[in-house]
C-alpha cells in the first residue's frame, strides 16, 4: 500500500469515529427506523479504498463478491446485479431462454404467485408476456401454503414464483417438491430472507434459481444491488448472458481471448470468425454491478452472522413484549423454519375498538417509523387492475392485510432501548383505547 493511500485511509478511519455522534437514545425524539443499514469503518474504508483505486465498473471485487456469495449460499454460482429487481427480472427472463429448449416458458404460460407482496417479484412475469396466478396467503406467516399452491396448478402452470415474506419462510420444501411433480420451475425471491433456513436448510438453496437484494433496507447492503444465485450451470450462463448485454462470450469486459476461439465462431447467419466478444444470443441488459458496490458487499458480508441474530434478537424481544396485548394478531414463524427476520408484522383484529391508522399515526407521532406489508392485495392496484392475470381460492386475507396491516422494524441498527420504548407505545395505545 502506497504511503498516500493508507495516509487516505486512516483519515477515513477517523472521520468515521468523529461521525458517529452521542449514539444516546432520546423516546420520541429520536428516529427508530424501520429498516436501514449498519456501516462501520471498515464498510467506509472499503468504499473509499475501491474509488481510489478507481474501480468504478464490474472488476475484482464483484467477483470475489460472486464467489464468496455463492459459497455462503451454498449455490454453484451467484451473478451479481445493480439491483434485487434487476435480480427478479434476469431470473424470470432466464426461464423464458431458447437455450432450453421445449422447456422454456413462452408467453401465455401460467406462473404462480401471491397477491400479497411486492411489484418486483410480479412484474417480470408480466414484463415476459406470461400470466400470474395469484392465490392468497395465512395471517400471521404472512406466506401462502402448498396447499394453495397445489390448487392453482393448471394445465398452463409452468412455474412458481414466490418470496419468502419479511424474512419468515413459506413451506419452500413442499412446494419445491410441487413443482418437480409437476415439471414447474421454482424461483424463490429471498431478498427479505437471507439466513433464514426451512427444516434446516438455508432458503434460497430449494428452487431453481434464487434472487436477493442488497438495498439498504435489506440484511447487507450495497447501496443498491442484488444478485441471481443457482445450482444449475446452464440457468446461471443464461443469467450471465441476459445481464451482460445478451452476449455469447463470457469472458470479463477487458479480457480478450480467454477462451482461445475468439475468432473461431460461427453463429446465426453471422459469417464464420465473427468476434464473439460482439455475438448475441439474447435479447439482454446491461444489469451489472460494479466495484464500488461489491466491495461494500464484501465486508457486509463478514457481519452477516451478526446481524441475523441481532435480527432474531429484536424480533423476539417485541413477540415477547407484546405477548397477550389485545386487539392485535401477532406474527408467528412458519412451522419448521427459523426466520432470519425482515420486520415484525401486526395485524389489527377487525372488531379492534380502534383502526389500523389510528396506530400507525400514534407510533410515527413518536418517531417510531411503520411500513405497509408492501402493495397489500396486489390486484387491487392501479398498474394491474387491467393486466391479464387469475385468481385461484379468495384472497381475503389479502384484503385483510392491505385494510389492518403494517410492520414495525427488527434491523441490527435498533437497541434493546428503542425496542422495548416501541412495545410500550404499542400498550400504551392499546390500553388507552380500552
């Protein structure tokens, strides 16, 4: 390391220990997130080590990032994206490849999902001409079953789309064996979910492919980013292709000639020895990450143990705090999981002597931040009232969460302190209220 560089480098060190304030905790004055990052020293060193080394595209970093990923993962192969939505839409497009053959999805084909989520694991079925099939999920996992999975599968069903929701695992081993009975892909979104594990194995090692994302809100963070992670080598070159630029070649951006027949290939109509650096085989994206992002990612992820069980930690202190309050159904863990948790989810129960609202604006009034369980029932929203789609069952519960619904936070930036002041506010209104 140049005497310069590591002058720079300790400068941020202590810029950092100047930044970080009175770290004292003032009820109702200060901010409790609902989500957020944790950022030490050793993440702003990072960054700013990587921008002095002017590693502002995909380089180094994002590849050690990929395979120290994958390894955590316990997945062959992790493709790293600028975003968890980028993730979605690679992973979805990935299924609709030529390359596979009588087995890629084409549209019309039928993939199912759950009403209650977020748009980005919704929208690249639509964005690739196939038709969801919403079905509705269980209060208090907030996930749907493989029962209603089970009832949705018609003769036009091709795969399964599902996130694992606020970190708490839907029954990903049943379902998973749904899918192969019935020759389904499976996608598992477990951008909320990292760590978690169903009947002790890791979510995201179930499906055909996995996305995840690395938004601030999320369990490490790049800033923005995500990732495509999978088992299969084939699915992971598709993914690899779709995301840069749709290109055959898979050398790096910079390498020339790595695979030795650069100029020894014929493909399409294109004439023999055309540059395969500059042969397309997809209708792709540029969806790369670079290395500024990874090489946040890269110490986020030496914190990863920690920060799952700081979010286990908080989560039970609330469902323990809370226990017994009246008037709210509180969140449970799906049967034989152990949740790597996103948030704490209540619902108001509908003969409650007080709404939803009501709550909400008591707790953000004391600077306790709330989120919405994202879009609610999706076929209730403006974007895709008019999009074709089916619905299987009701989604009643859907409904339910959309009126009665909303979460507090769980994230390792949160103290015992903060925690047990929102527990108190909860009662406090509550008992107010009678």
């Amino acid at each position: 390391m140049s005497v310069h560089k590591k002058i720079v480098l300790d400068e941020v060190r202590k810029y950092h220990q100047d930044d970080q304030g009175d770290g004292v905790f003032v009820p109702g004055v200060t901010e409790i997130w609902p989500s957020g990052a944790v950022l030490d020293e050793e993440d702003r060193t990072a960054l700013v080590e990587a921008a002095l080394e002017m590693r502002i595209a995909a380089g180094r970093s994002c590849r050690k990032f990929e395979s120290s990923f994958a390894r955590r993962m316990k997945r062959r192969k992790a493709h790293l994206t600028n975003s968890g939505s980028s993730a979605n839409l690679l992973a979805t497009t990935a299924l609709t490849s030529h390359l596979l053959e009588d087995s890629r999805l084409r549209p019309g084909d039928e993939v199912i999902t759950v009403a209650a989520g977020f748009p980005t694991t919704v929208n690249p079925i639509l964005q690739n001409g196939l038709i969801p099939v919403f079905v509705d999920v269980e209060l208090g996992t907030y996930n749907t079953t493989a029962d209603r999975v089970a009832q949705a599968i018609g003769p036009k069903t091709r795969a399964i789309i599902i996130a694992h929701a606020l970190g708490n695992p839907f029954e990903v081993a049943e379902i998973a064996q749904l899918a192969h009975d019935h020759n389904l892909f499976l996608i598992e979104d477990n951008c909320d979910a990292v760590g978690s594990t169903y009947n002790g194995r890791l979510t995201g090692t179930f499906g055909d492919l996995t996305t995840v994302s690395f938004y601030p809100a999320h369990h490490l963070t790049m800033g923005e980013g995500g990732c495509v992670l999978t088992a299969d080598l084939a699915l992971a070159r598709i993914v690899e292709s779709l995301r840069d630029w749709g290109r055959d070649c898979w050398c790096e951006p910079g390498e020339s000639d790595k695979c030795l027949k650069r100029f020894k290939y014929q493909m399409g109509t294109l004439p023999e020895g055309y540059d395969h650096k500059y042969i397309f085989s997809h209708v792709g994206y540029n969806l790369k990450a670079t290395d500024l992002q990874a090489a946040l990612g890269l110490t986020q992820l030496t914190k990863l143990d920690d920060f799952v069980e700081a979010r286990k930690r908080n989560w039970r202190r609330l469902r323990e705090g809370l226990e017994g309050v009246p008037h709210l159904l509180l969140p449970r863990a799906t049967p034989g999981s152990d949740p790597s948790w996103f948030g704490f989810v209540l619902t108001v129960s509908p003969d409650a002597p007080f709404k939803r609202a009501e709550l909400v604006d008591f707790l953000e009034g004391r600077k306790i931040g709330t989120r919405r369980l994202f879009a609610g029932n999706l076929t209730r929203h403006p974007a895709y009232i008019d999009q074709p789609h089916r619905v299987v069952g009701n989604l009643d519960n859907s409904d339910v969460i959309t009126a009665q619904t909303f979460w507090v936070g769980v994230y390792p930036g949160l103290t015992d302190e903060m925690i047990d002041y929102v527990v108190s506010s909860v009662k406090e209104f509550v008992e107010a209220r009678g």
